[in-house]
C-alpha cells in the first residue's frame, strides 16, 4: 500500500492592519454568501423510509400497474399530484 503525501493546508489569509485602525473587525464583517450549484444531472438520489404497511401498498399498486418498479411509481404519482 502506497503512502501518499499530505496535502499542504492553504496559507491563511493575513488580516489587513487597516481595517483593525479603522475598527472594522473581521467578526463584524458579514460573510459573503455562497454561491449555489446546481446539479447537472437529470435526477438526483436521495432515501425516503417508509412503515412496511405503506411499501406493502405501493408493492400492490405496482404489480396493478404491469409490474413497474416502486421509483416509477413515485415520479409518476409525485408528477400527477403536485402542483406545477
């Protein structure tokens, strides 16, 4: 197994004196907000927990409608019923 080398941490940034004569400290100073990325892909993953009542339900909807799979099932009901 090979050792890989740490990577070196970025310097950090040295406060400005001026802004320490001038009383503007950096806790006062508001954060600048983080710019949002949106995905890329056509869909995302995500997990949803469900009583075994519940699934058992979908399972019979699912095999009423020929078989489709239960994340089918969902987008379709999920694109049906919410609005726009």
């Amino acid at each position: 197994m090979a050792i890989k080398p740490l990577k070196k941490a970025p310097e950090a940034v040295k406060p400005d004196p001026l802004d320490f004569i001038e009383a503007k400290s950096p806790a006062r100073q508001e954060p600048a907000p983080e710019p949002v990325e949106h995905s890329s892909k056509k869909s995302e993953r995500f997990f949803v927990y469900m009583d075994p009542d519940l699934l058992a339900r979908i399972d019979k909807e699912c095999k009423r409608r020929g078989g489709i799979g239960r994340s089918t099932l969902l987008r379709q009901l999920a694109a049906e019923h919410l609005p726009e």
